[in-house]
C-alpha cells in the first residue's frame, strides 16, 4: 500500500448526518476487500471530533475504537484515510490552532494511521482579521496549514486536501481563471493530491475533457470524490442503483475515485459492489485486456449477490448483540440533531426526522425483555399468526367478536362477513399480495429489482418510475375524455385512458405489496434502513391511484387549458425535475426523487406539507386502499361513524331511536347530493376511515334544504317527546348558514374520520390529501374541514395547492397529535387573518369567541 502510483479506489464515510457504526464499518471493510476496492477515508461530517470540536483529543475509549477500525482495515489489505476539517472556526496564522490540530493528527498516528486528509470543503470564504494581516488570500492561508501539517507527518504517501471550490461550479469566475485553484495549483507541496467532485457537486458524469482542464490549473492528477449516491441532501431519496457514468479510462487521468455514498448503509451494496466491477474493468483496460464497464450488467451482477445478503437474518446496524456495543457507533460522540440546513456542499434540510432515529424504541407496554431484545425485536403489524398481540391485531379480533355478536342484526354483521370478499378493493383482494400471517421472509428478485428501479440514480429514474410518471403524466393531460361533462373523447381514445389507468394502479399496487415485503423482510437492517422511504412513496401513490380511479366520470372538463392543472409540470414524466432549470443543475433543485414527482403531477402538488411527515415508529405490514366511495361502502361508513360516536358517548346501540341516525346526521346529505367527492380507506377487513367533500357549501346548502330535508322528515316522523324529532333538530340546526365572510374563504367543506385503531396516523393524512386533491381539480379553493362525530369543530383549510410564491401553500398547517375520545383525530389549523385577503364585506370571520356561535366553530386558528 506503500505505491505512490497505485489507484485509489473505495468509500469515503463523507456524509452529513449520523455515522455509520463500528460493526457497519467492519462488514464494509469486508465487502470492499471481497469487490477489490482498497481505500476508505474517514470523515462523517456529524462526527463532532471531526468537524465541530476538531481540536478534543479523542477518549481512551474513542482511540480503542479507532485503533480497532485502523487494525481491521490493514488486514483487509486497505488504506485507512484519517480526515480532519478544521476548516469552520480554525485561525490559520494562529500557532496554538497549529499547535492542537497537529497534537490531534498525532494521536491518530500512533493508532496506526499512515493516510491523511485535510478537508476546507463546505466554509466560508473569509478571513478573520488575524489571518487577513498574516496571508494575501484564503487560499494562501489553507495551502500554508497543508503544507506545514504535510511536512510534520513526514510527507506521507497519501495526504489529501479538499479545497474549498471543489466542483466547477464553485469555482470563481470559472475553473480556468479561478485565484483560488491557481494559488493552490502553485503553492502546495507537489506531494498532496487535490480532491475533486467534477463539474458540480453531484455530477451526472464525468468527462476527460473536463478533468484535464483542472490537471492543468492544479498541476497535479486529481483524486475524485464522487456524490453520485449520496443522499443527505434530500429525506426523501435513496439511490440503489449502479455506478455509471464516469468510464474506466479515467483512471488513467486520476490518482484516485472514493465514492461518498447512501447515508443508510444497507442502501449501498449495489453501489459498491458495481464500483469494484468498475474499478477491476478499468486495471484490465490499463494492463491492455479486452474489457468494457456496462452498468446493467454490473446490476445484475450485484442483484444476485445481493439477494444472498437480504435472505440473512440481520439486525438493524449489523449487531450481533446490541447490548455489547456502546450506545454511539460512531468514533467518537456525534450530534444528536443533524443539521437543519444545507451548505454549499450536500448539508440536508432535515427537518423531519427519519424512522430510523428510533431504533430502539420499544412500546409503553414491553416487557424487560422485550427491551433488553435490541432492535430486530421492534414490534411489526403482522395480523393474524404473530407471536405478540399488537394494536392491529386486537382490532381484527375485536371485529370478528363483534361480528359474531352482530351477526343476527342484519346489516350489522355485514362488515364482518365481506372482509375477505369487498369487491372493487384491487390489491385488497383475497389472494392477492402476501397473507399478514406469513411471518419474516425474504424478498424476491422481482420486488429487488423493483426496489432498485424506484430508487435509482439521482439524475435518472429506473423503468418502474418512469413508467409510473409517464403513465400519471399521460391520465392527467388526457382526463378530458372521462370527463363528467362536455363532449366526451373517441371511444378508442377512452378505452386507451382506461387501459393505461388499469396500468397505473397495478403499479401502484406492486409498491403497496412491496412496502408489506420490506416490512416482512427477514433482513431487519435493510428495513431499518429502507423503511421511510418506501413508506413514504406508498403514501404518494395511495393518493396518486385515488385520484386516477376517481378522475373517470367525475373530473370536470376544463375550458382553459391553459391555466389548467393538466398542464403543470408537464416536464414530470419526461426528464427528472432537476432537469427543469438545466441539464447540468443539482439533484437538490427539485427535492423528492419520485415520490416528489409523483406528488408533483398532482393538483395539489405544491402543498408539500401535506406529502412529507415522519414515519410511524412501528410499521405496519396492513395493504391499505384508498379509493372513491361506491353506494355499497354506505353501510360501512355508517356502522364506523356510530361505533365511534357511541364510543365517545359511552352509551349501547339502544340508545339510538334508529340505527342510520348518526350517519344521516354526519354523512348522509353528502353522500346523497355529492358523492363523486367521497372517499373511503380500506384495509383487508373493510372500510376503516373516509373523507367526504362539498364542491361549493352555498349550492350545496339550498339543495340540502330542498331534498334533504324532506326526505328526513318523512325517515323520522314527528312524535311527541320522541327522539326522532331531537334528531330532525339536530339536523336543521347544523345546517345553518354560514357568514359570507367565511364562504368566501372557504367555499368548499370536508369531512374526515377514521377508526382510533390505525396504527399509521399517515394514512389519514394521505385520505384528506386524495379527498382535496380530486377537489382542486375541479377548481376548488379552499375548504373547512370538519371532524366528526367526536370533535364539533370546523378547522380552515389554507388555499389547496396554491402556487410557490402567491400563497404560503399550507405553510401554517400543523398536527396536533391530540388523542380525542377514543381515537386519533388529526387536525390541521390555517391562519386565517396571516394566509388570506380580507374579504369583500367588513363583517369579521366568526371565531369559537364569537358570543353565541353556531354548533360547529369556525376558522380555528393556533
């Protein structure tokens, strides 16, 4: 490992957030010696030691672990990399800073350590005003640290610095006539390799051409840091794909190629794998033997071995036993909380925190065994045929208890008799997907190779997603031939959108059974790892596949197509969104990889508070539907709405002078005059939650007066001192008029609730989102949501997908998370007076203040 001249190649632990573990790092080591690569640089970003509090010496405890790593890669014939960036606070004419960062690099040397890396990546610019006096320029002042810390290590054989314009497109005014690059190019030690990532920070490819221009600025061969798969910069993406782009005969040019990869480490084997195939190829070509680099036959290749790995029955974070290591993996103490914004380089908008950061959650009533168990014994909703009773499977039998009981009272049993059999469930159906009893098993290749294709490359989807965006793409511009009104399209026309519409849902169902899969998985750390982000694109297309089965026969033909929702983002489908402002942007410009595009195509695709929420800590194996209301879902939805208002009553069946009378009070107006905007959420055993809409509340209240009403009256006759006739009340009192000042703000109105036994409250969230989505598409607004029958309350809905920059898009929505009656009941609050024009007339929107306010409250603000 001595050779000057040999090729880097292998992993740089580079990236923002939390570090891989000892154990996780000790099975790299193995997988590069396995693929042939033969180099890993240390330098997690969130390691505090490494960045943060540069200057602390590392514990007794901390030097053990290192020392450990150092050892384990010598004998897997690798060369360990030691990084420090002292780039953020250090003062470089200061001696004491000079001082410290040469004791600290010191101590990593009597571990073992012979390779170093001095990282000024992701800082600002400026001088202090010490520093300012003492060199000519920042990067006078960097090459000065390199070149002395360079001399005192004994001018090693490998010693790396990162500058600070380290892609073309930091380079100021361009890569050619940078001061920067040139000062460095002339004044560090020619024994010190440049580190490069390309023409950006995450670049598409990488050309000859390109890296000669900054050979010769340089003058020297560079060594590249390749992004290609990181991840840190968007929540919302993960990259399982190949590693191409960049040909084999670069590696004459270079001294060197570590690719900085996934953040979840059980995300990189293909990656990985794929550039030991590509590092082999390129020593082939260099040695004058016939061989050529093909990604797809590189991911085939790794497909295989990796489906051997997925069948291992692993534990999150490779632990054998997690109570033998500490409760840090890392080196040494790493933030608890990643950063909350984005450098120059790939700093993520963590906002939301990962599934992951919980691995050793444990529910409220684990045993200390269960506790003491580590994380593979995290609890899964399974359903029937688990060891442990879980929510989920208390409510199934909690049901078919109330089934039996039930059954002898007609259209009470029903539920309980159809919940194998509900028709028009898609993959709901019996026999269909896998059995919630079947236990921990390992994935197919064909749910692998769909895995990967959702997840590819970050300037490129695999097949499977972009068959999805081409075929969501397609059903929304050509929706004006199932329009509900207008001149309908050809009869061949329709039959294609219908043929392409069966498509599109079958694909959304694959990745509904791929999420049960993942979850099943025998490999619990490939779970751990990969679980958000499948969970995530699941809730998108659940609402994608909604809004397609409810867009035949119900979407309203739009007269100006223009400004019209079908042709938003009508690059969605045919180039990924960073595409959108250049070819060459960054991957960062459009934030979501397929789930956001996904969302994207959508009416209120903008709305992005309402796609992106942090996981459930315990995920659950349950296919979920959501779909539009049919007549035959009214028996459910009635028998759900009374269980949950007698629940929160505590009162019997009995005690109803009839069975349909909270239906009809809650549901009923609006499944009779508007049910094209109803929608249910259904699981194997039914219909388990449902969202129901009104288009425009003014029409919709003098229909109600003149159809409704009547029909009431004649269902419950007057009868003295009869509870019929407190129903008829209750009825006329809900419906009175709202001010005017509120309808012009909320023109629309929605309805929401589910059973308290979900386990993933998400799954509200996306029926609300399906609901409002088929709502913006026929040109609704805003709307007031009401949440019955346990909270009689009306919270304002912000304007529903609004633009970028007019309107703030939801942006004062929050959950409350607040536990009401015997259920979850989400709610969301938009502020009226911050988010909303004032309207025509003077009279103030009414608020539960207001003296004498109607039954439900308006316009909830927090």
């Amino acid at each position: 490992m001595e050779d000057k001249s040999e090729f880097l190649c292998g992993v740089v632990e580079g990236f923002y957030g939390r570090p891989w573990s000892v154990e996780q790092r000790k099975v790299l080591f193995q997988w590069m010696q396995r693929w042939g690569l033969n180099t890993y640089l240390y330098g997690p970003k969130d390691d505090l030691k490494h960045r943060l509090l540069w200057r602390e010496l590392y514990s007794p405890e901390e030097e053990a672990q290192l020392k450990t790593l150092v050892r384990e890669a010598e004998l897997r014939g690798l060369r360990f990399v030691y990084a420090l960036s002292p780039g953020q606070d250090m003062v470089f004419s200061s001696s004491c800073d000079l001082t410290l960062l040469k004791r600290k690099l010191r101590q990593v040397t009597e571990l073992g350590c012979q390779a170093f890396a001095l990282l000024f990546d992701d800082i600002d610019h400026s001088l202090s005003q010490a520093d300012s006096e003492a060199f000519s320029s920042f990067a006078h002042a960097q090459v000065s640290v390199a070149n002395e810390i360079f001399r005192f290590l004994g001018e090693p054989s490998v010693f790396l610095f990162c500058p600070t314009e380290y892609c073309g497109s930091l380079c100021s005014p361009s890569v050619a006539k940078s001061p920067y690059l040139l000062t460095v190019g002339e004044d560090l030690l020619p024994g010190i390799s440049v580190i490069w990532t390309g023409s950006k920070v995450i670049s598409r490819e990488l050309s000859a051409d390109s890296l000669v221009e900054v050979q010769n600025v340089l003058q020297r061969p560079l060594l590249v840091w390749d992004n290609l798969h990181a991840n840190d910069y968007d929540s919302r993406r993960v990259f399982l794909g190949p590693f191409k782009g960049r040909p084999p005969s670069l590696r004459s040019q270079l001294q060197g190629l570590l690719l900085n990869p996934n953040c979840e480490f059980e995300a990189n084997y293909i990656p990985l794998h794929t550039l030991g195939h590509w590092h082999r190829t390129g020593a082939q070509i260099l040695k004058g033997g016939a061989g050529q680099y093909c990604p797809e036959e590189a991911l085939s290749a790794a497909l295989q071995d990796w489906m051997e790995e997925l069948s291992q029955p692993l534990q999150p974070g490779r632990q054998v036993r997690p109570s033998e290591l500490g409760s840090s993996g890392s080196i040494s103490k790493s933030a608890d909380n990643p950063p909350t914004s984005r450098g120059s380089k790939l700093k993520p908008p963590l906002g939301t925190e990962r599934w992951d950061d919980f691995p050793s959650a444990v529910p409220p009533s684990a045993t200390p065994a269960t506790k003491q168990g580590g994380a593979e014994d995290m609890p899964t909703d399974r359903g029937e045929g688990c060891e442990e009773t879980r929510p989920e499977e208390a409510r199934e039998r909690e049901r078919e208890g109330q089934g039996e009981k039930e059954r002898e009272g007609g259209e009470e049993g029903e539920r309980a008799r159809k919940k194998d059999q509900g028709p028009g469930r898609g993959v709901l159906e019996k026999g269909q997907g896998r059995g919630l009893g079947g236990g921990k098993a390992p994935l197919s290749e064909k749910e692998v190779r769909l895995l990967v294709g959702l997840y590819f490359l970050p300037h490129e989807h695999g097949r499977p997603g972009q068959s999805l965006l081409q075929d969501l793409t397609w059903l929304k511009t050509n929706s004006h031939c199932v329009s509900a009104n207008g001149k309908k399209g050809p009869p061949p026309k329709v039959e294609e959108w219908r043929v392409r519409a069966g498509r599109f849902l079958a694909a959304c169902d694959d990745v509904a059974r791929l999420h049960v899969s993942v979850v099943n998985s025998v490999n619990r750390a490939v779970l751990y790892d990969l679980y958000p982000y499948i969970w995530d694109l699941r809730n998108t297309v659940l609402v994608a596949k909604a809004f397609v089965s409810w867009l035949d026969g119900r979407v309203l033909n739009d007269t100006q197509s223009l400004s019209s929702w079908r042709n938003c983002f009508h690059w969605c489908g045919v180039a990924m969104g960073a595409d959108v402002l250049g070819v060459e942007s960054e991957p960062w410009v459009f934030k979501g990889g397929l789930s956001g595009e996904v969302q994207m195509l959508l009416p209120i695709g903008t709305s992005t508070e309402l796609f992106t929420h942090p996981p459930p800590l315990f995920p659950t194996c349950r296919l979920y539907n959501i779909r539009p209301f049919q007549l035959k879902d009214k028996v459910e939805l009635y028998r759900m709405v009374r269980q949950l208002h007698l629940k929160t009553q505590g009162k019997q069946d009995s005690a109803l002078p009839h069975p349909d009378l909270i239906g009809d009070r809650y549901l009923g107006a609006s499944l009779a005059l508007c049910p094209e905007y109803s929608f249910v959420l259904e699981d194997e055993l039914g219909v388990c939650g449902g969202a129901l809409g009104v288009l425009d509340v003014r029409s919709f209240s003098k229909r109600y007066q003149a159809s409704w009403l009547p029909a009431m009256r004649d269902k419950y006759p007057t009868r003295p001192h009869g509870g019929a006739q407190e129903a008829l009340l209750q009825f006329q009192e809900e419906q009175a008029d709202y001010p005017d000042s509120l309808l012009y703000h909320f023109p629309s109105q929605v309805w929401l609730d589910a059973l308290p036994e979900l386990v993933d409250c998400s799954l509200t969230r996306s029926l609300l989102t399906a609901l409002l989505t088929a709502l913006k598409a026929n040109d609704a607004d805003r709307a007031l949501l009401l949440q019955a029958p346990r909270a009689c309350s009306v919270t304002c809905c912000p304007r529903i997908g609004s633009g970028w920059s007019s309107w703030p898009s939801w942006a004062s929505w929050r959950s409350c998370g607040e536990r009401r009656g015997p259920g979850r009941a989400w709610s969301w609050a938009g502020c009226c007076r911050r988010c909303h024009p004032p309207p025509p007339s003077s009279s103030p929107v009414p608020t539960p203040n207001t003296p004498n306010p109607p039954p439900l409250f308006y316009g909830s603000c927090y």
